[in-house]
C-alpha cells in the first residue's frame, strides 16, 4: 500500500510524462489489490477503478496461459564491409537447434513454435545498438542489403539523423523462441442475482472521512450474486472466495456485464 508522499511522488511523475491520471482508471488485481484499490485512487486523483471478475487468480491464470519464451544470442563483431554470411547463418541454425531441443524437453510441439532473429547494429565507433529484425530462414547478400537500409532507417527514426554512407557493424545476433501454450476456456461472469440475495449483513465499519477515521453503516455483499448493471454506493464489502473489494463511501458501483466491478468515485448518493 502506498502512503500520501509516494502518491504525491507518483503523481508528480505521471504529469512530468505528459500523462493526467485523471484520464486513467486504475485496475486492482491480486488478493490485496482490491481492498485498497479506491484508496489508492484517490490518492493518484484516479477516478475510475476497475476490480476483474477473479482478480485474486489474474497472475495465476497468466502464468499458466502465458506462450513460453526463451532467448540466445551469440556475439558477431563483425562490419557491413567484411561480412561472413556462413558464420551468421551456422550460428543462426545452432541457436535454432538449441531451443528446438529445449522445447522438447518441455513437451511443446515443436512444429508450433515459431522464432524471431533479430541484430545488434550499430555505426563502427558508436556505444549504442539498435535491435532490427532478420528474417527466420538462411540469409543471403540480398538480404543483407536490406538489412543495411533497415538500420540507417531505424537510426534516423530513433535519432533523427542516419549516415548511410558510414560502416555497420553487426555486435549480436539474438534468437527468441515462442513456445505456444495450451489455453484455458474463457471464465464466463457470474449469473448474477438481486442486491437482497447478495446482501450477507450490515454493520459499522471505520473509513476515513475528511481525514478522519469515522464509523459508518455498511453493507456486506456476495460478489456472484449481484445483480448486472445495477448501480449501488459504497460504503460497502463486497466477497469473493479469492479476493475482498472495499467501497469507500463516495463511491459508485456497478457490475457490467463481463463481471467487472467498475467504481467511480461521484461522491456521496
């Protein structure tokens, strides 16, 4: 959780990007993240936040959906003038090789993987790189052409200027493999019901209010039971097996129609 002065700091940052946080909406996710998620909103001057249908398990899901990737590179040094076209191509083919293997032993189908190549250019004499792309098959003088003209464009997008008559040297070259991953269904968004059945209780809870801590009558509600596109105002609790969403008062609430909780900060009802 975040205090006022790194909020301040946060926000201060935020606007020296040219970006308004009054523009965002913040999403809170995690097990924690929805208890705090309307606090630390309105401590950045976010108005909008916004609490997915399970966001205890969003993380997990990721992990488990998420392609597999994995990254080699094998260092060149050599110049656009002196190319050795048989070393990029063999070093290219063992990288290949070597996650092809890796892939395997991860019981993926190696016939859906895909790879990327990409170099490590520069003008000889410079400290810096720019990333460009190779094509994923044995490259050939044509090819290389290209790549030169690829560079000197990049180098002009990125610093304004290109030299298309200087040496380019080649530092790395990189190969990423992409693993494709088994997909879980889609989580469908609770039914959902009335705001009687979701009701668990009423009681007082402390929130603060004008910087003061002050007791206040709220509701405690199930989240699957609430009802789709039914407006209700914070202060309220509402639970879930894999998170708990806190309403400040001051808050608006609806459940849309993906399962969604969107609050809006509008003041009190």
């Amino acid at each position: 959780v975040i205090n006022s002065n790194m909020a301040n700091a946060i926000r201060s940052r935020t606007v020296q990007k040219g970006l308004d946080p009054r523009e965002f909406a913040l999403v809170a996710f995690g097990g924690a993240g929805p208890l705090h998620g309307a606090e630390v909103a309105m401590m950045l001057g976010i108005p909008e936040v916004i609490i997915p249908p399970y966001p205890g398990i969003t993380s997990a899901m990721g992990l488990l959906t998420t392609d597999l990737k994995y990254d080699t590179i094998r260092t060149q040094f050599q110049v656009s003038s002196d190319i050795n076209l048989t070393r990029i191509n063999f070093d290219l083919a063992e990288m290949k090789k070597q996650l092809s293997v890796q892939f395997t032993s991860d019981h993926l189908d190696t016939n859906k993987c895909h790879f990327e190549s990409n170099a490590d250019m520069r003008y000889v004499g410079q400290g810096y790189e720019l990333k460009i792309p190779i094509p994923d098959r044995p490259i050939n003088e044509l090819d290389l052409t290209y790549l030169w003209e690829l560079f000197h464009k990049a180098h002009e997008q990125e610093y304004g200027h290109s030299f298309p008559n200087n040496i380019i040297e080649i530092v790395n070259i990189r190969l990423t493999g992409i693993g494709v991953m088994p997909k879980i269904e889609t989580l469908k968004a609770p039914v959902g019901g009335t705001m009687k059945q979701a009701l668990i209780k009423s009681g007082q809870c402390m929130f603060r209010v004008d910087n003061k801590l002050k007791p206040l009558e709220t509701a405690f509600y199930h989240r699957h039971l609430l009802p789709v596109d039914e407006v209700f105002f914070g202060p309220a609790i509402i639970l879930q097996k894999d998170s708990t969403t806190v309403i400040p008062p001051g808050w608006r609430v609806i459940n849309d129609e993906v399962g969604n909780l969107i609050l809006t900060l509008k003041g009190d009802p």
